[in-house]
C-alpha cells in the first residue's frame, strides 16, 4: 500500500516519480499542467513496457491531488497485474530483429 506521495507536483514536473508497489509499476509525469499516473506491471521501467500493459490516469496538477493520485495507485495495486513476459519485452522493444 503505498501512504502517500513524497513529491510536490513542482518537483514531479521537474524529475517525475515512480515507485513500486506489490507487482504493480508506477510512473507520474506532468505535462502542460497535467499529472499523469500511470500503472504498469512488473518487472520492467515505463518506457520498456508495453502501451497496452500501461493504464493511465490524468490529474490536476495541483498538490491537492496527491491524495486523489495516492487512491487511485492503491485502487490499481489491488488488481491481479501480470508480469510482462520476456516474449512481450523483446517484441516491444525490437529485441533480437
């Protein structure tokens, strides 16, 4: 269960914040003042997983949502998240062509 984000919004928006959490990935980014939460099975970062692993959630981004994003993270945790396979990872990220 994850408490609480550590991170303003201002400090997000300038290096983002990921985090694990169970068997579930998570990754914030904020772009042209949205917060963007995205949820992602282990075992790989955001960038190496692929899109349709990713479930993403947009914010305010305002640091009176952290809360919000905070109960979002913890709703998504309790789902059954799959590993992405090596099969998967290798065929996202053109491994072995």
């Amino acid at each position: 269960m994850i408490d609480h984000i550590w991170y303003k919004v201002k400090s997000i928006a300038n290096q983002n914040y990921s985090g694990i959490d169970g068997n579930m990935r998570y990754f914030l980014y904020v772009k042209d003042d949205i917060l963007y939460a995205n949820a992602f099975p282990m075992p790989y970062k955001f960038s190496c997983t692929p899109k349709d692993k990713i479930v993403t959630k947009e914010f305010p981004a305002k640091n009176e949502e952290l809360p919000k994003i905070t109960d979002w993270l913890n709703e998504q945790s309790q789902k059954e998240w799959e590993p992405v396979s090596i099969a998967e990872y290798k065929e996202f990220n053109g491994v072995g062509r």
